[in-house]
C-alpha cells in the first residue's frame, strides 16, 4: 500500500511541476524576468537550497546505483530536467525495490 501511495504522489507532484513551469514559461521569459528577480535575497536563497538539493539527490543516486552507465543518465536528466528527474527516479527506484524489502522502517510502517 504505501508503495503504490509513494509512487502515485511522486507522479502527481512531479505532473504539478512541470505544469507550473509551463505556466511560467507562458508568463514571461526567465531572460526577462531574471533581471528584476536576481535583485531579491530570497531568489537565491531558492537557488541555494535548490541546487544543494540537486548536489544532495545526485550523491545518493551515485551511492545507489556505484555503475556509471547506470548513474550518469540520471545525473545528466537531474542537471537538465531538475526535479523532475528526482521524482521520476525516486518512482523507479521504488518500483524496481523487492516488495519484501521494506521502504520504511519497522516502526513507521503500516
């Protein structure tokens, strides 16, 4: 049950992303709009703690996966797509994981 849930809320919320970069793409062009948004401390206060978590999510996929043809892929997917490539990797891995192997441990489990 919880694998399925993880799975289903990791696949809306990456769908949420890539509409709400659409969205934005829509509104205005990041080159016109970066000008205006870079002169606000909480900008890259967001950029920090985005590509630290980027710098954080490539780590544990290289632990993960220790081959390079398996984790160069999704290195270069998270350096292109963002999260995105973290939500989709994050459902593979999931998927891919033995259901007797538990994802949580003894005492959060359902």
């Amino acid at each position: 049950m919880i694998r399925t849930t993880f799975i289903a809320v990791t696949v809306l919320v990456a769908l949420y992303l890539a509409w709400t970069i659409g969205v934005a793409l829509g509104a205005e062009s990041l080159f016109v709009a970066g000008p205006r948004i870079a002169k606000d401390p909480w900008t890259w206060v967001t950029i920090v703690d985005l590509y630290l978590g980027f710098l954080l999510a490539g780590g544990l996929i290289v632990a993960r996966e220790r081959r390079l043809l398996r984790w160069l892929p999704w290195l270069v997917g998270l350096l292109a797509l963002g999260n995105l490539a973290t939500a989709a990797y994050a459902v593979v891995w999931v998927a891919r994981t033995a259901r007797n192997v538990p994802l949580l441990p003894a005492a959060h489990r359902d």
